[in-house]
C-alpha cells in the first residue's frame, strides 16, 4: 500500500494515515498516545502495528496454509505465479530462501511442466517463471 509513493519513509506514513476513517482513524491516534511524539515511523514499523490489528494471527497461519498447500491447478502458469507471490508473504521463510523458493513454486506446477523444470539448469526464481510460462 505504501511502496508507490515517493516519499521518505516518515512522510508514507503521515500519507496513510490521512487515509484512515472513522474507527481505523481512532485506532491510530490511540497508537500515537501510546509511543512518544518524538518516535519516527517506519514503514515497516507502521505495516507491524497495521497488521497486528487488522490481520490477526489466525488470518496469517490461514494464507501461509494457503500457500504451502498451493497448486497450479486449473490455473495458467501466470496466475498460479500472481497467486504464489501474494501468498509468499505470509511464509517468510521460503520467501527468503530462493532455492528453496523455487522448489516449492516447482512443486506446485502441474506435473507435465514440473517434470521438464526439473531436467533443466535453472539458476533463480525468475528464471524459472520465464521457463515455466514459455513452457505451457
């Protein structure tokens, strides 16, 4: 929500908040009581205290299940890659290791594609998207 604008860090999140209504504009002046006025927001500080309000814990194991559970299916090479990369982040730890990053996106892929990432050298990630849809 807060990568496209080109602002410093800080000034993101004055952008965001401006954005906030009603009961989401009351939970964040009760988070700014809470901190001393002098604290800068990050970014990362801000989607932290974001998502522990509005993505409670139960809703991140749900997507990081999603997302181990994930198969191409039905889906388009290109749609199961649109659909891993958002689920991605509710399992960091993959997400961080591209060999094991990229197994787990190979896993998934239908067997008649899988099979032939499997046989060839692919070196990262993009890479083996770029195989991948070359090769539906």
């Amino acid at each position: 929500m807060l990568k496209p604008l080109h602002c410093i860090e800080p000034e993101q999140v004055e952008l965001i908040m401006y954005m906030f209504e009603n009961e989401d504009n009351l939970w964040w002046d009760s988070i700014l009581w809470t901190v001393l006025a002098v604290y800068v927001w990050t970014r990362e500080a801000f989607e932290t205290r974001f998502h522990e309000k509005y993505f409670p814990l139960m809703y991140h194991k749900e997507k990081e299940s999603d997302f181990l559970c994930l198969r191409q299916g039905g889906m388009i090479v290109a749609e199961y890659e649109n659909r891993f990369t958002k689920l991605a982040r509710y399992a960091p730890l993959i997400l961080a290791n591209e060999p094991i990053r990229m197994r787990h996106f190979s896993e998934g892929l239908r067997p008649e594609i899988r099979t032939k990432m499997y046989c060839a050298s692919i070196l990262n990630y993009a890479e083996l998207v770029n195989m991948s849809l070359q090769d539906e």
